[in-house]
C-alpha cells in the first residue's frame, strides 16, 4: 500500500494485511506485536517483516505483504549487462526511463 506518512498507522492497514494497531501494538487475531510510541511505519515494517520501500521523488512509502523470505530493501535495478541479439553486450541501465519487457528462459 501507498503512504504518505511515515508517524501514522496506514488507513488501509487492516483491510490489507489484517493488522490493526492497537494500544498494546499491531495485532491479528490474539497475537500482538509491542510496537513504541509514537507510532513508525519503519518500526512495524521491521517488526512485521514487511517490506517498505521510499520514492524520494514524489515523498511516498510502499509498505508491502510480509516477507518470510528475502525482501526488496530498494526498487533499484542492479547493473546487468546481457548479451543482445547479435551477441553484443548490451546494458539494460541504458533504457533507464522507458519499460522494458524482459523473457528469462532455460531448457534446463
């Protein structure tokens, strides 16, 4: 979900994840996680382990599902360079600013 603000709990919080908060912290169900007061969207995030991802450009958060595995810490592209149809190598940082469409395939 989108925020605007990292000091208070996400309207939609509950309705998208199940977590409310509370006095005694986020809770689903019976569980609840103490969460410190006054209230950070950085906080819950770390202790819910959901990702939460800032775009500087327009001031606005994603807070994403929990992640039980590996989450994204940022929205960045890592620096890949792959062969292009003729065998050359081509960056793909250098069509930074249209989409791409990318197919990964093995026969394996």
């Amino acid at each position: 979900m989108i925020i605007a603000s990292l000091y208070e709990p996400p309207e939609e919080l509950e309705r998208r994840t199940g977590w409310a908060i509370k006095p005694e912290g986020a809770c689903r169900g019976d569980v609840c996680v103490p969460l410190p007061s006054p209230f950070d969207v950085r906080e819950l995030a770390h202790r819910l382990r959901m990702a939460l991802v800032h775009d500087e450009k327009h001031e606005l958060w994603a807070l994403g599902p929990r992640a039980d595995g590996h989450a994204l810490s940022s929205a960045g592209l890592p620096e890949i360079v792959l062969p292009d149809q003729h065998g050359r190598p081509f960056e793909l940082r250098s069509r930074r600013g249209t989409k791409v469409f990318m197919i990964a395939w093995a026969s394996w």
